[in-house]
C-alpha cells in the first residue's frame, strides 16, 4: 500500500516536471551537442556542411583577429558597467536611504524607469544625446569650453559612451541595495550616533560591512549578465568603431544570422559558453561562503 | 512591538544628542538638504532622456537639428505622431508583440508553478538530481544555443514564424521563476495541503485551488517581469520573424530606426510610442516589480 502510493508520487511527479524535463533536453542538453557538432563543419546554411575538424577553433585563435577584438571588448563591456553600475545604485540608494527624504517612492520609481522600458528604445534617444553635432552631449562639453567629440565614432569613446548608458539602466540595483540598506538595523546605526560618530563612521563601521555580501551577489550575478550584452552593440555602434565595441553575443549573431557562417559562429558560441558557465558555476557553488543574512 | 520600543529609545537618544550638541545638530540638518537637493538634481538627469525623446517627437526635423538644441519645441507638432503611424502602423506591432508575450507569460506561469510545486512537495527518486539540473540549465546564457535551436525549428519549417519564441516558455519557465515560487509555496505549512489530501484532493486541486491562491502577489510578480522580459526582447524576433507586419515593437523601432534614419521627428515619435506600454504597465504593477527585484538581488 505505502509502495503503491510512493509510486504514484514519483509518477506525479515526474508528469508535472515533464515541461521542464523537455526544456532542458531540447532547449540546453541537446542544443550544447548541437553547438559542438556544429562547431566542427563549415556549415553555411546553403549546402550539406562538410566536416572540418577543429578548424573552425584553428582559425579564432590565429587568424580571426575578431575574436580577440571582442574578448577586450566583452570584458570591458561587463567590468566597466557593473563597476559603474554598482557605484552608482550604491551611492543613489545611500542617499534615498537617508532621513528626510520627502517622497522617496517617488523617487525610486523615477530611478528605476530606465530599467524597464525596451532597450532599443533608450538606445536611440542616447544615440541621439551622443550625435556629433547636434547632440546634448556636445553641447553641455562646448559650454564648458571643450571640443566636439564623435562619442559614438571614436574608439577611444565609444565603450564609455555605451557603458554610461548601461548605468543610466541600473536602476534595478538601486532598488535591490535600498531594500538592503532598509534592513540594516537602525539600533546600530544609531549607536554610532550616540557615540558621536558622523555619517563616514556609520557607513565605514555598519553599513558598507553588512552590505557587503549583497553587494558582492550583486557584482558577480551582473558580470554575468553584462557578458551577455547585445542590444546596445547592435543598436549603437553595429560592433565598431574598429570592434571597439564588438560584444561577443554581437560578434554570434553577427556570424550566424548575417554572414551565415554557422561553424564559425558556433565554435565561438562554444567558446562563450564554457567561460561563463565555468564562471556562473564558480559564482553559485561559493556563494554560500560569502552570503550573509542575520538571522540565518 | 519590541521594534516601536527601539524607535522610542531611538528618539529619546537623539533628543538627548540634540540637547548636547546643537552644532552637529544644524551640520545634519544642512547634510539632509544638500543630499535632498542631490537626489533631485540626480532624478532630473535620469529623467532627462525620457523628456528629449518625448521633447523631440513633438519637433519638426528642422527643429531637432537646431544648434544649440532647443530646449521645447517653438510649436507643438501634434500631426507628427498621425504622419508617423502612417509609415509605422504601431498598433499593428502592439497587437503582434501582445500575441507572444501574453500566451508566454501564460506559459511560464503554467510550468514553473508545476515544477515548483513538485519540488516544494513531492519527494521522488531524481529530485536533487532535477533540481540541479533545472534550475542550474536556466542560469546558462541562452545566446549561445540560437543557432543550433534555429536549425532546429528550420528543420521543421517553422523558424519564420511565432511558435519558436512561444513554445520555450512552456517547457519549463526559467529557473529563476521555479526557484521563486518554491521558495513561496514552502513558506505554506504542508499540514494544508495533507488535510485536502485526505479529504479526497488530487495533486492538482492542492496546487490550483490552494496554493497558488495563497502566493497570488509572487505569482503577479512573475507574471509582469515575464511579460516585460518577452516585451522588450529584441534578439528572438530579430532571428525568427522576417516580414515586417509579424514585427515586434522592439524589432520595429529597430528596423525603423535603419530605414528611416533622417526623419528623426519620426523615430522619435515611434520611440516614445513603443516605450509607453512598458511604462505604463510599470507604474501600475510599480509594487510588484519592486518585490520581485528585490527578490531576485537579495536571494
């Protein structure tokens, strides 16, 4: 009897995780099988794909000079936005956090807006703002006595150009590191008060050591994120000037769905993956040693 | 009630460092301004993106290319946005972005609550071994699978087509969202769900008609994240849908963005037009999409 129902569970049980099972087998297992085949043909889409071997990885270490372009680019891509992000919705949420804020929510939500409207859309108007010659940007630097700059055409400024776009899209952190902030325990911060302390002490001594875990969580789980940028490659800069900007989910795209070259694009595909799942699995497996909630 | 207690002594300790120290006392009143005054000017800046593009659409294109840039339009050109919808039938791509977005947020609903109520409640030879797989599956970056799963849905001759961008959300609903909803249900004592066992409750019953009622905010919170994550993607429908009446709004300011790209007056009225709808459902849904922020940032 007992067995019988033990049974059914299991058989219940696997009924209603029967969509996931599938996901996983068709939308991650099967697709890793296929990336790697694939990485190993000539594959354009048009006739059958002969089988070259490790060519396709021959070719992005030499003679792909792509590649390497958009390994820099990535990287700076997601260091240089979640640093900004991170500094940014920190300190925003310090200073919402703060006694007499009249309106906070208010506030907050405004903070938060950039985050959930369609990226493509924040894209243009910053495309815009970043317009050589009749843009804000170069209006603001002329008025201050500086010289036009081609924001989105020089490489020197194209990255930091995009990645100030990015922070402006934070707003998810501000609200995550203020809800953070909210469960910092008043009685601490008031006891550095009575002491005579001043704002440094309390951020020095409670603060920042109790956000410190969140915000660690935070910086890694956005890197994450961050390497997998796209829209603003594609709706920006289109990769350059000169790959500047050449995010490597770009570059995938850009060989597989435009120039066709399904090999190539999968090999690369291969490539990204293992880096950041080596990365997130590093990231999840350790952050048991890091997070820290009171109470738990 | 210990913590009113707290907040009492709290006062009474700073009545008391008031009394003491008056200087210190004015030095913060001065802080609290200069950081209101910061919050504001700050906000001002966040927002000022938003009121160019708005600002703009209301311009003639002569206007947007003036230097030094206007600050307001001299005339408001409301027929801007009536010449717009003629070359960017906008209701057209609404209507085509609301019919993948809703039945996905359908979809991811329907199965992560599913697998979540069988990892909350159920225990079955596998389930750790599912667990990990599931929701670790989830956390790897999906752009590295287009193109074997478009050669896939091309193979069976639907890559031009909705069902590629739907379908996923029916086979599982992200781990994330499992992960959530879980964590919701066991915060449901299991003695509930054994009494309506008892009484003659399938698994279904318990799950439809007893939990999920009892964690209906986390399931709203699932629910408008999905749906603005399906709203404001751009990548899918850039690989699966060709012709531009199947459009998505994101995909068409994209496309529009390419092909018009001097009518600015134009690009920024079907800008603005295709932010609103995220907007407004964000003002709306304001609560929840704090809660599942936080939620996803604190874990």
């Amino acid at each position: 009897m007992k067995l019988r129902t033990r049974g059914r569970t299991t058989l219940t049980a696997y009924l209603l995780l029967t969509p996931a099972i599938i996901g996983f087998l068709f939308l991650t297992f099967l697709p890793i099988l296929g990336v790697i085949g694939i990485s190993l043909t000539n594959w354009t889409g048009l006739q059958p794909p002969d089988y070259i071997g490790l060519e396709n990885y021959r070719a992005i270490f030499t003679t792909d000079f792509y590649f390497k372009n958009s390994v820099v680019a990535t990287l700076s891509f997601a260091v240089g936005t979640t640093l900004t992000s991170i500094i940014y919705s920190f300190t925003v949420a310090l200073m919402l956090n703060q006694k007499k804020i009249p309106g906070r929510g208010l506030w907050r939500s405004l903070f938060f807006l950039p985050y959930v409207v369609p990226i493509i859309g924040s894209s243009i108007v910053w495309s815009w703002m970043y317009e050589s010659n009749f843009g804000v940007f170069n209006y603001l630097l002329s008025m201050l006595g500086g010289n036009k700059i081609q924001w989105l055409q020089d490489e020197r400024f194209a990255m930091p150009s995009i990645i100030l776009m990015m922070t402006w899209m934070s707003g998810n952190l501000i609200v995550i590191f203020l809800a953070g902030l909210q469960s910092v325990p008043r009685t601490y911060l008031e006891a550095v008060e009575v002491d005579g302390g001043n704002f440094w002490h309390k951020f020095r001594h409670i603060t920042f050591p109790m956000m410190s875990p969140v915000i660690f969580y935070n910086f890694l789980t956005s890197i994450i994120i961050n390497l997998q940028g796209f829209v603003p490659a594609y709706a920006l800069t289109k990769g350059g000037p000169s790959d500047s900007t050449l995010l490597m989910v770009y570059l995938i795209y850009r060989e597989g769905f435009m120039r066709n070259n399904f090999g190539h694009a999968s090999a690369l595909s291969l490539l990204f993956f293992l880096f950041v799942a080596v990365l997130t699995v590093l990231v999840f497996t350790t952050s048991k040693r890091w997070t820290f909630y009171e109470g738990e | 009630m210990k913590m009113m207690k707290d907040e009492k002594e709290l006062t009474m300790g700073a009545e008391l460092f008031r009394v003491k120290e008056p200087k210190a006392q004015s030095r913060k009143a001065m802080f609290s301004k200069v950081n209101a005054s910061l919050v504001i000017v700050l906000a001002v800046m966040v927002v000022f993106p938003f009121f160019w593009m708005v600002r703009s659409s209301f311009m003639s294109n002569l206007e947007i290319h003036q230097y030094p840039p206007l600050f307001l339009p001299k005339n408001w050109r409301f027929d801007n946005y009536s010449y717009t919808l003629t070359v960017f039938p906008f209701g057209r791509y609404f209507l085509n972005t609301l019919t993948i977005a809703i039945p996905s947020m359908f979809g991811v609903l329907l199965t992560s609550s599913l697998a979540a109520y069988t990892f909350a409640r159920l225990e079955f030879p596998g389930k750790k071994f599912w667990f990990t797989l599931v929701i670790g599956s989830m956390l790897m970056p999906g752009a590295v699978f287009i193109i074997p799963i478009f050669m896939a849905w091309s193979s069976v001759g639907l890559s031009n087509s909705y069902i590629p961008l739907i379908v996923p959300a029916f086979l599982g609903g992200g781990g994330l969202n499992i992960f959530l909803i879980r964590q919701f249900m066991m915060t449901i004592p299991r003695e509930m769900d054994e009494a309506a066992y008892i009484d003659g409750a399938t698994h279904l019953d318990i799950l439809f008609r007893l939990l999920l009622p009892m964690i209906k905010p986390v399931l709203i919170t699932v629910g408008l994240l999905t749906f603005i994550l399906y709203w404001n993607d751009l990548m899918g429908p850039l690989i699966y849908i060709s012709r531009n009446e199947r459009n998505t709004i994101s995909q068409a300011l994209a496309n529009f963005r390419s092909g018009f790209g001097t009518d600015w007056r134009a690009i920024m009225v079907a800008s603005t037009m295709s932010i609103l709808p995220s907007v407004f459902i964000y003002f709306i849904g304001q609560k929840y999409f704090v809660e599942g922020i936080v939620l996803t940032g604190l874990k």
